[in-house]
C-alpha cells in the first residue's frame, strides 16, 4: 500500500462512517477517464490483485448527465485519485449496498459496520 493510498484511506473512512460525501478528481489512463467525481462513499477495500479500490454511488453532475452518466454504484481505484473534498452528509443508505465487498480480499472500512475492520 502506497502513503498515497493510506492517506486517502484515513481521509475516506471518516467520510464513509460519517456519512458524507466525497468529491474528487480521477484519472484513469486506462479507460482515458480525467474528470470530477461526486459520490456517495460506502466502502474501502482490497481485491486479490492488490487493487484498493472505493466502492461508492455516484452523483453525475448536470454536465455529466447530458453526457449520458447516470447515478450508479461504480468502483474507483485510490490511486487513480486525487484533490479529495469531503462534502455535506447524505441522509439515507443505498439499500442494495454489499458490505461484504463483493469478492474484495480484506475490507478496510464500510458504512454499514460499526468500527472500521482495520485501523490505518
């Protein structure tokens, strides 16, 4: 786990249990994403690859709905983000959220346990 990756773990677990949300700038070179993202975090966790990933449900801006975004859960890779914002709390939980990570490895906090799985 990069410092990189550790920092945004402590910044976002805060956020996940205190039910904010988060904004951020992703960038993946892969899917050639570079854009703002604004979601509802849920959970911190890592796959078998070593991937540590978000999982979170996404908040598509105007700008990013008329270019056919819709709100979805989706999966952001830490290290693929950058200029963290933890904004105003949401009110209600996702009821089809999985806080078992679906096949994640080792769960580094969720939003529907009460203490976080690993401290940082």
């Amino acid at each position: 786990m990069t410092p990189h990756e550790q920092l945004l773990i402590a910044s976002i677990c805060p956020a996940i249990q205190a039910k904010n949300i988060i904004r951020f700038w992703y960038e993946n070179s892969t899917a050639q994403i570079k854009e703002w993202r604004i979601v509802e975090p849920y959970l911190i966790g890592m796959y078998a690859n070593r991937s540590i990933q978000l999982s979170g449900w996404l908040l598509p801006t105007p700008e990013q709905i008329q270019s056919g975004k819709k709100e979805a859960w989706r999966s952001y890779i830490l290290k693929n983000i950058s200029q963290l914002q933890i904004l105003g709390q949401f009110q209600n939980s996702r009821q089809d959220f999985d806080p078992q990570g679906s096949g994640m490895k080792e769960i580094f906090c969720s939003g529907k346990m009460d203490a976080f799985m690993r401290i940082v």
